[in-house]
C-alpha cells in the first residue's frame, strides 16, 4: 500500500480492502492481549492457525488475533462471527475441534460454551452473558474485529475517517467547540473539560505545541488503557491527530509505562504503519496539517502519571513534578504549550466526531450546582472479590450497584461484599449503603472518593479497612518523588500511626491526628500524588471508623488480616486430620495424629497462610 | 537477539539529553543493570552531567544499579492481587529465600522485587518470572514454583 | 526597565518589581513569612512548602507557596491567616520532629507556631531542603552533588557516593546547610531529642505581631532575604 496523498485516496483504499475481504464467510477472533496470554492464548492462536492451513480455509476465513475483550478470568476468550459465539478458556487442543465442528458445520461446542455460575445456565453469545449484558460498551466493543498490528483491519472497519472529515471540513475551533458540547471530560482522573484544556493550548502564543497521551495508567489495579492501547492504537492516533489539528501542535507523543511492553510495541507498529500510509508526517492526505508522533516509555514511577512529572520524564529528566501556578496547557513540555490527555479521553474523540456531539451527550448525567455533569461512558477495571473480574464499560450515571452486582455477580464464595475502592491510590473506599450513588466524577468526589481513572476493587468482609489504608499509603511512600515535605514526612507519619494501630499499639488519640496530618498534607502538598494521597485514610476513617477503634481499643481484627491481632486455629469439627496442613507447615506449628482433629501452636504459627490455602475442609480459622 | 554494544545503543542519540531515559531502558534491557562504568560512558556520550545521569538512574524503578539473581521474582503488589492475598505471596518469598526485597541470595539464583501492577489484574494474584506471568499464585504454588526453579539450575549445572 | 505594578499583601498595596516572587517582595516589605528552602541568590523549587499564603482569586482562595508564585497585577495574598498559621505550624512540627538536632530548625519551629510534638522524634542529619545541592549547582556550577534516590530513599550524594575530583572543596554547601547550626548545649544525644525552646528566636514578638519582619537571629545565621 502506498501513501494516501488525498482523503479520496483513503476512500478509495478502504472500499479496496473491503472488497478484498468479500470472500471471507467466517472470522475467528482470538484474545492476545496481556492477561489471555498469561492464560497462553498464543498457543492457541498457533493451533487454529495451522488447523486452518491444514483444511485449505485460510482463503474464506480470517483468523484475527484482537486485544483485550475484557473478560479475562474466562481467557483464552474466543468469538466466531456470523452468530456471535463466544467460547472460553480455549485451550491448544480444541483448535480441530473448533475449526471442524464450529468453523466448518456451523455446530456450537457446548463445553465451551460461557456457564453462569449463578444461573448454571450456559450462553451463546456474547450479549446473553450477564457480565456483557449491562454494559455499554462504545469503545472496547471497537477491539473485538482489529487485528491492533493491522492498519487495514482499522480502515476496513471504518478508521481515519473521523480525520478525514476534520481535515477536509472542520476548522479548528469548530472541532473544539464540538468536544465542547459533547461534555468530554478527561478520562484520566482529573474529570477536567477537555474542550477547556483544548482551548487554552490554541489560544497561547508560538506555533511549537505539542500533544500528549498520558498511558502511564499507574493506578494499581487498573488496566482499561492497557486494554485500548493494546487492542486498538490507532484509534488513539486518530483522537490525537484531531486533537492536534485543533490545538495547532506538530508534534505528538504516547507516554507508555515500562511495565506495558506490548503496548508500547502495538503503538510502535501502529506509528510506523501510519507513516508509511503518510497519515503521519507532512501534508496529511495532502491537508496544510502536518503531524508526527513518537513513542516514550516510562521508567517504573507512578508519580508519572503526573503531567509536569511526565513531561520532565519525556524530557530525559528525574519525574519529579513542578509547581502549576501556570498550567501546562501553556507551559508543558519544553516549556511549551501542552495538551496532555489520557488514553481514553483521546479514543473518544473519533466517535464524537463521526456521530456527533448531541450523540455523546445523550448518556450520562445531568450535574447540578454548577457542573455540567458526566457524559458518554467510561471504563472500569472491576476486580477484586467479586465472581466476574475485568474490564466494563458503561454509560456515566449507572448506579455502583448495577456494576458490582449486575455486571459482577457478586461476591465470591458467599462472603459479603463490603466496599469497594474507586479511584487508585488517590481515591476513596465507599462502604455498600453508597451503592445508589451513580458513577458520576462530581457525585463520588462529594462522596469522598472519585472515578480517577476507572479503578474499582470490590472488597468483602475478610478486607480490613485499615489494612487497605495501609496498603494505600506504603504504595504511596513508594511512589512519592520526595520533593516536597508534607508528602515526603506525612505520608511517611501516617504510615507509622496506621502501622501502629494495625500491630496493636494504636491509641485512641492517633484516630484525631491521623485527621488532622491529612488535611495538612492535602492542603500543602505539591502535586496531586501528595495532595491526594490522604484520601484513602480519609475515606476509611469517615465511613469504616468501628474498624480502627476496634483495633485500637480491643486489639481485635474482625476481618482476620492484620497478623499481630489475628490467631490461627482449627476447627475441630471440621478437621478430618488429613494431615496436608501438618506437612505444608514449615514452621513446625502444627501437629496432632493421623485422622485425629490437629492443632496449631499460637507460639510458632507465622500466619503464613499456607495451611488456610491448603485444606480442602475449611477447617483453618482466623480470629 | 544478541544484546547491543553501548555504541549501538547511543547510535543516533549522542548529545541529546533528553533520550536518556530511552538509552537506560535499552542497557537494563540488554544488561539486566546498569554498571558504573556505562553510567560513566553515557554521561559522556549525551553531554548530561555525570551527577544527573546517576540520579535518573536511581530514581526510577525499572533501573538496577546492580546485578541481579538469575531468577528475578517479582511480585505484583497492585490493589487487586493486594486483597487477593499478595502480602502473603511476598513475605513467602523472602522467608524462603533468605533475603529482603532487592537483594540477591548468596548462591546467586534468586532476587526477589516487587512491581506496583502489571495490569493484569484479574488474574491476580500475579507472580512474574523471566517474562512470563504465574497466575493466581497462592503461598504454596509459589513455594513450588522457587523449588522447581532452584532444581533447574542445579541440574543445569551438574550437566555441565 | 524595571515595571512596577501593585500587589495586596495582608491589606497593605505594595509597590513590586515585576518578575520577583511574592516571597522576595513580602521580605523586601518587611512581612516576614518563615521559608527554609528559599535563598536569595538561588532558584526556588518550592520544597519545603513553609512559605504558603492564601491567594486569593475570583473568591476562592488557594494555598500555593510563595517563592513559586509571580507577582502579578492586583493580587490579593493574605500570609497569616488562621488557616495558614495553622498549617505551617503542622509542617513545621514534622519538620522538628525529623531533625530536631539543629538549631535553625529548632527556631523554624517555634516562629511557626510550634509548642508540642506529637510524632516520635527521628535523628535525622539532612532535611532536604536542597540548598547545598543548588549552591553546587547553580552558583559553582561543579555538579557535584546532587539529589539521587526517590521518596524515603531521597538523599544528597556524590555520584556513586565518592567525591569526585571536580569538588574543590569550596564548602559553599556546609555553609547553607541548615543543620550545621547546632543548638547551644551541643547535639542532643540519640533517644534524647526534644522540642529545645530556649534558643533565642524571636516567638514572643512574632506571635504578637504574626507576619512582622523580626529581625530573627535565625535570619542572621540563615541567609535570610533582610540580610543580603
């Protein structure tokens, strides 16, 4: 394929390419993204692929390898169009079965089928599964037919013409009054207007701007970037050219977080397909727009995910972030003007353009006391103690409850669900009477906590509250650049009293403290990592107090995590006296006779938990 | 792929300073550290002072200043794999291992360390090991997983 | 060319140049607003965050630190308001309660407000202000020192931790170093740290007339903007 040198050209390449693939009556869709190929779904891709060859079907069926469906706990995930099928945990050896029964004669393999483990009923197709079924999914629905190594599968899907369009028909302020009015706002944690940001860049002064697309998603336990950037990176490229185009930059970068190594290649590949295509470079579809866009990799800081501390980490320099008495909208990178946005605030600029601004603005929510509300739909990373963990896209304004119950199915192994933790390490935890409360930024930011980047770990009633406190606040001593005082030194107190409490020497005065510290360093701090970083203390303390009194006053765990106040012990009606714990402690501290009730030494027992993971009678207790 | 000289590495980006980070990630890569005296060279070869070289060195994570084991355990410690038990996972591994976090044990086989996500997480929790990633890992898989390990290269060696 | 244009600081309308910092200004006037990491001839990184003020914009205001902020026309900045007495006085604590073994820390203390300290004292020998790192740099420009390490990691160090051949030795860094002016009686021995008190700051008066230039002795041994 050679470069398109006109928006006629691109026209013209996509009918090709379309007509090419007129002879494919049936496309198996594969999973590569990172968590199914933990689950080795390379090895099946290898196996259907030479199974195809063998059968002579490689003309009329198009074997495509996608990103992230998001359903990864059911990996390797697999789905054959015509008819929707959707097979789970495909191993190596069912690609005859697949090819021969599914592929050529149109028959359903039943084991392979998705099994609701509520309803015990099994599902077809994809929208029949509970956990798809509430969702609204405009963006990764977009990963399920493009191959993200092929820039053909995107165009033959409909790619680059939202770009087009800008190019061809759309000024600049045009493009941005039209993210105005959809209600985009930033997909990264902030929740900022897009169109404000936009806006600010085009109006500062000098034709050297850049663009930026914030993919460090330091967040633990959120993948949603991962999961787009992987699957489906021009659609990413194509946000960020429209977004170039609007605020005047020439230049572009992708910020990957090192520990992204196939993003950071799908991007790679994706770049150099679209220069070879000439949509980036000079004189795009032979347009006065000329753009490029380079790929930088982070080294291993979440502090990073920063803008300042990210536009000096692309600057070769320590990620340590910069007061923004200007913001960097005027004075970014290179002391710049700077228009920096996260993954999935740029993947939703395509669709805005294409199906306009009043499409977008349809969903979601109102907003009141000054606010314009949350539009259009965002992704969740949903995990932790629920049935069905992975990623979920819905429309803003679907109450909390919907997400965990509905498209989650609860907790696991009939525990009770607690809480659940949104927003990462800057956000807060929400106990189960806020489940009404809407995925909305400004609804949950007066809850305490916020949508950030789309984090959600669902905690049940064996999570102790303090201890995600302490989680939260260990990672963030981590992460801290250590600039500045109130983070550096308040973090680091509000580690030693949490610590205190959690090991039993807590006193009831550390609780007011522990308060008063934490409006300190959110109000001093200099970066939103600091300023932030008591949110989680503050959340648990406001609605999981019982919890930390609990430790302080009785010295009691009741969620059977914090080691100095828990004791191990078996329950003699339930012990069998197998013996499997006896032979996995390392510690000596178990012993008793063959078939006779054992029991654990409270002296020796190190709480490590092997023996819990090991007996099949749940006879190990925690209290 | 063989691992490049440090004068293929800073091929095309002598005296740009802000390719720093980039010329480091590919050395770590190549290397599994980054020694003395190549911080010395790139110091040299990108025109950034040799105390700033250092410092991004040692800030970020991805970055080892020296060598480690030939296992390197890394534990996922995100907020998923956290309530999944992760702790556990962690102090499994140094107890057995003998060592703290970042160290490396005597015979030089294992270092254990700790990455704040993977972005796997519904699989969690996550022990990574060469690359590859160990899913829903619990204390006892883990305490297989080393032993196995630690086999492999005495066998190795003994074949030698 | 100097410009001029008119700031509000704590009610008073001040005459500043423009491009200084609202700190320069304030310490030019006379306000005093307590800062550890700011020096006169040195840039201003905003560390550690002693120097806040409200600023106040379109009826809200916000907490920002002052050596990082530019003068601008009709600014309203308030320096000792309740709040941020309050919060600096927070600070202040975990800053005495880290490294209380050095008299100037010890005097930031008690002008900020100090009178307990609620966290167990540490021994610390460096606060990380930064002013030896910055002498080096900006002003000998040897480079050889710098900040190596993150968060509770963070320290000043050589590279590779070994001096290096281009130090000459110039002692500029211990001559800023905050915690070289020990307290009177000494240093204070491990286990027996403690909020002094007896050193000679000016805390009466500045509790009195909070934001008044003092006159401090800790200005004098700390190369305060009144005595350059």
């Amino acid at each position: 394929m050679s470069r398109l040198n006109s928006f006629r050209e691109l026209e013209h390449l996509r009918q090709q390419l379309r007509e090419q693939r007129q002879n494919i009556t049936t496309t198996v869709m594969v999973c590569g993204g990172t968590g199914c190929q933990a689950s080795r779904s390379r090895a099946v891709i290898d196996a259907v692929s030479d199974e195809l060859s063998r059968q002579e079907l490689d003309m009329r069926v198009r074997l495509c390898v996608t990103g992230c469906h998001g359903f990864c706990e059911q990996g390797p995930v697999m789905i054959i169009e015509p008819g929707n099928v959707f097979y789970c945990h495909v191993s190596p050896e069912d690609a005859f079965e697949v090819v021969y029964q599914t592929v050529m004669k149109g028959e359903i393999i039943e084991r392979l089928l998705y099994t609701d483990p509520i309803s015990g009923k099994t599902a077809r197709i994809m929208s029949e599964i509970p956990f798809y079924r509430a969702q609204d999914r405009q963006i990764l629905s977009q990963n399920l037919n493009v191959d993200p190594c092929s820039i053909e599968d995107y165009i033959v899907a409909g790619g680059y013409s939202a770009l087009a369009r800008v190019l061809t028909s759309i000024t600049p302020e045009e493009v941005i009054e039209e993210i105005k009015s959809s209600g985009l706002r930033g997909r990264g944690g902030g929740g900022f207007p897009t169109a404000r940001k936009w806006s600010e860049s085009r109006a500062a002064p000098g034709d050297e701007k850049y663009v930026i697309c914030n993919a460090d998603e330091g967040d633990p336990g959120a993948y949603m970037d991962r999961c787009v950037l992987e699957g489906n990176p021009h659609l990413v490229l194509e946000g960020m050219m429209i977004g170039a185009w609007a605020v005047g930059a020439r230049k572009g970068y992708i910020y990957v977080r090192n520990e992204y190594p196939l993003a950071v290649k799908h991007s790679r590949i994706a770049v150099e397909q679209a220069r070879g295509l000439g949509l980036l470079g000079d004189n795009i579809l032979g347009s006065s727009f000329s753009f490029d866009v380079d790929i930088a990799r982070g080294g291993g800081a979440f502090v990073c995910g920063e803008s300042t501390a990210l536009m000096a980490s692309v600057e070769g320099k320590v990620g340590e972030p910069r007061p923004k008495d200007v913001h960097t909208a005027l004075d970014g990178l290179y002391h710049k003007p700077t228009t920096l946005n996260n993954v999935e605030t740029w993947a939703n600029v395509p669709s805005i353009i294409l199906n306009g601004s009043s499409w977008f603005a349809s969903k979601g929510t109102q907003g009141s006391k000054g606010s314009k509300g949350s539009k259009g739909t965002k992704i969740l990373a949903l995990t932790g103690r629920i049935k069905n963990t992975g990623l979920v896209e819905v429309a803003m304004g679907t109450p909390i409850r919907t997400v965990v119950f509905d498209i989650g199915g609860g907790a696991i192994n009939g525990k009770l669900v607690k809480a659940v933790q949104t927003g990462g390490p800057s956000g807060g935890c929400l106990p189960v009477d806020k489940f009404d409360l809407a995925i909305d930024f400004d609804v949950l930011y007066e809850a305490g906590s916020m949508i950030g980047s789309g984090g959600m770990v669902v905690m049940d009633e064996e999570t102790c509250m303090v201890d995600v406190a302490k989680y939260f606040l260990t990672f963030l001593q981590d992460e801290s650049c250590g600039k500045c005082l109130p983070c550096r030194l308040g973090i680091d107190r509000m580690l030693e009293m949490v610590t205190d409490i959690t090991d039993g020497r807590g006193r009831p005065e550390q609780l007011d403290l522990l308060e008063e510290l934490a409006d300190t360093v959110s109000q001093t701090a200099l970066c939103g990592l600091g300023k932030t970083a008591p949110n989680p203390v503050l959340s648990t303390l406001r609605y999981f107090r019982p919890e930390y009194e609990a430790h302080i006053r009785e010295k009691k765990c009741y969620a059977g995590v914090c080691k100095a106040l828990i004791t191990y012990s078996i329950d003699p009606d339930k012990c069998n006296g197998c013996g499997v714990c006896l032979r996995g402690c390392v510690y000596g501290a178990i012993t008793g006779s063959k078939k006779q009730a054992h029991v654990i030494d409270a002296q020796l027992c190190q709480k490590c938990g092997i023996c819990r993971s090991e007996c099949k009678f749940d006879a190990i207790q925690v209290v | 792929m063989p691992p490049q000289t440090l004068d293929q590495i800073l091929e095309g980006r002598r005296s740009q300073p802000n390719q720093l980070i980039e010329v480091l990630q590919d050395i770590q890569g190549d290397y599994g550290y980054i020694p003395k005296e190549v911080i010395q060279s790139v110091s040299q070869g990108l025109g950034i002072p040799l105390i700033e070289v250092y410092r991004v060195a040692s800030f970020y994570k991805a970055f080892r200043l020296k060598p480690p084991g030939k296992n390197v355990l890394t534990m996922c410690m995100g907020t998923a794999c956290h309530v999944r038990g992760a702790r556990l996972l962690l102090d499994q591994a140094t107890v057995q291992l003998g060592v703290k976090q970042g160290e490396v044990t005597p015979d030089g086989l294992f270092s254990v360390e700790h990455v704040n996500c993977l972005g796997a997480c519904a699989l969690g929790p996550i022990v990574s090991e060469s690359g590859s990633y160990h899913h829903h890992m619990t204390p006892t898989k883990l305490r297989k997983l080393i032993e196995t390990l630690r086999h492999q290269k005495t066998e190795a060696h003994q074949n030698v | 060319m100097l410009q001029y244009i008119n700031v509000n600081i704590d009610g008073a309308i001040i005459h500043a140049t423009k491009g200084t910092s609202v700190l320069d200004t304030a310490i030019e006037y006379g306000i005093c607003i307590p800062h550890l990491c700011h020096v006169p001839y040195l840039s201003d990184i905003g560390a550690c965050r002693l120097c806040i003020i409200e600023h106040v914009v379109n009826g809200r205001s916000n907490v920002t630190t002052s050596c990082t902020l530019k003068v601008e026309e009709g600014m309203v900045i308030m320096t000792s308001t309740d709040k941020i007495r309050k919060l600096r006085r927070n600070l202040a604590e975990l800053l005495v309660a880290q490294a209380p073994n050095s008299r100037a820390i010890q005097d930031i203390a008690l002008r900020c407000g100090v009178k307990e300290v609620r966290y167990p004292f540490r021994n610390e020998d460096c606060v990380l202000c930064g002013r030896c790192v910055r002498v080096c740099t900006e002003v000998w420009k040897a480079r050889a020192i710098g900040f190596v390490g993150r968060g509770k990691e963070r320290h000043v160090d050589f590279p590779f931790g070994i001096r290096p051949d281009f130090c000459k030795r110039c002692e500029s860094c211990i001559q800023l170093c905050p915690m070289t002016i020990t307290p009177c009686d000494g240093p204070m021995k491990p286990g027996k740290e403690r909020l002094c008190g007896n050193c000679e700051s000016q805390l009466i008066i500045a509790e009195q007339t909070p934001g008044s230039c003092v006159w401090c002795k800790l200005g004098e041994g700390f190369a305060c903007g009144r005595y350059v």
